[in-house]
C-alpha cells in the first residue's frame, strides 16, 4: 500500500472528524483503561522546559503541560482542522503554541538538538515510516532529551477484535487470535461512516527501532488502571479483555 495514499486517506478522515474526536485519550489519560500520568509521573517538573508534541490533536495534552509552567509549546498534526481547533481551545485557555501543519514523516520545520521533551499520546503508531520518525525525533532532541508515547498495544488487534465490526468480541468467555501478531500489514477500519488505514507493529519492532535511532529505553508500560481490572459489575466485553492482556502501551526513552 503507498505511503502517501495512507497518509491523505488518514488526513482526510481526521479533517472531517477532528469535532467528534475533541479532547479524547489526552494527558494526564495515556490509553484505554490505562493507568494515567497522575500514576506514572513520567514527565516529573516541565517546568520552562521545551514540548514538542508529535499528532497533538486539539491541544488538550499540550494545555496540560501549559497548566504545569513548561516553558514553550510546539505541536504537529496532519490535520488543519486539529489544529485549527487546538489553537482556539489553547487561546481560550490563555496558551499559545507553535503548531506546524505536517505528516510527521516529514522534515518538520522545528530547531534541532532543541527540545526536552518529544511526546506523542495515541499518536505514534499512524506513522508510515516507523524508523524515520524516531530517527526525527532523536534530531528534535537534546542530548538526554526524553521521548514519550502511547499507542494500542499489539496485542490489542490481535486478539478478540473485529476489525469490520471495530470492537471487542469475546467468544464464550475465551479470548481468540484474530490476526497474526507477527502480521505487520497495512489494514483499513471503517470509523464514523469513513476508514482509516494503520499497521499493528510488533514490541520488538518499537524497541528496535529506537534503539537504533540512538535511544536507551527507560520504561514500557502495559498495566491497565486499578478500576478497571479490579471493577466487578462491568462486564463489557472491553472490560472483560482488559483484565487479560493490555489494551495500550506507552514507552518512555532517553536520547543517548
């Protein structure tokens, strides 16, 4: 499938969606029913420290960080209308940001060897360059500079999911493979009367890819929020999964 195909496909359904979507899976919230910010404290003290957030939605994650003193704001979106709406949701709130409208597989305009701090929330995995990305990321970067980002969890696709459905199904009780985990090829979702297109990427592939990009991995989190695995009236079929296997994961990494 050709990488810019999936990237204008991807922009077009973010341009018409970005409403519905408003404010959705931002910090301190890393994933579905995952544990939060307020329990990781992966960030610490922002304060005065330079953010560049990587597919930064409607500016409610970058607000987070204007809330906690960090010293400059950047963001980057595919969408127009993304950013469009975090500019006035930032102004509303008395915040100003940098907010470049690009693929993040592109040579973004933004200083180099510059920022503190390079985060994604729910955003990362819509790359179709996964190498490319990090290794931009680790040129934004100081030295021991921090990356940060959350996404599904591999497994989150693999198993008791319906991608044509776009839900959870659990089969008398038993989780079941749907897909291959070591299956890597670009599928379509429908969503919202629309599609999007993604890959479901192994650990390793994240790991590695990291570390060649010149990364020490500090922390990977897979662990699903106390609620939810201690709840005992939702039976969902998303609750049900969680208490299982993860549902998200979010990797914290240091520049070397």
């Amino acid at each position: 499938m050709n990488n810019g195909k999936i990237i204008e496909n991807n922009k077009s359904y973010w341009n018409a969606n970005a409403d519905f979507w408003f404010g959705t899976t931002a910090l301190p919230e890393y994933g579905v029913k995952f544990v939060t910010e307020d329990d990781l404290h992966l960030f610490g003290d922002v304060s005065g420290k330079k953010m560049l957030e990587i597919c930064c939605g409607s500016g409610h994650s970058l607000k987070y960080h204007a809330d906690r003193n960090a010293g400059e704001l950047w963001g980057v979106d595919l969408s127009q209308k993304q950013l469009d709406n975090a500019e006035k949701f930032l102004s509303e709130n008395g915040y100003t940001a940098k907010l470049i409208c690009s693929p993040m597989e592109a040579e973004l305009d933004v200083p180099k060897n510059y920022f503190d701090y390079v985060y994604s929330i729910y955003g990362i995995g819509w790359t179709t360059d996964l190498q490319g990305t990090f290794d931009k990321i680790a040129s934004y970067l100081r030295k021991d500079g921090i990356l940060i980002f959350s996404w599904h969890h591999t497994l989150n696709y693999c198993v008791a999911w319906s991608c044509a459905e776009r839900k959870d199904i659990i089969e008398s009780d038993k989780l079941v493979f749907s897909k291959s985990y070591f299956d890597e090829s670009y599928f379509t979702m429908p969503v919202d009367d629309s599609e999007i297109i993604l890959c479901n990427r192994k650990i390793s592939t994240y790991v590695n890819a990291l570390a060649k990009a010149g990364f020490v991995i500090e922390q990977m989190i897979e662990q699903n929020d106390t609620a939810t695995m201690e709840s005992m009236e939702d039976i969902s079929d998303k609750t049900r999964k969680a208490k299982m296997i993860p549902i998200s994961l979010c990797f914290k990494a240091r520049k070397l």
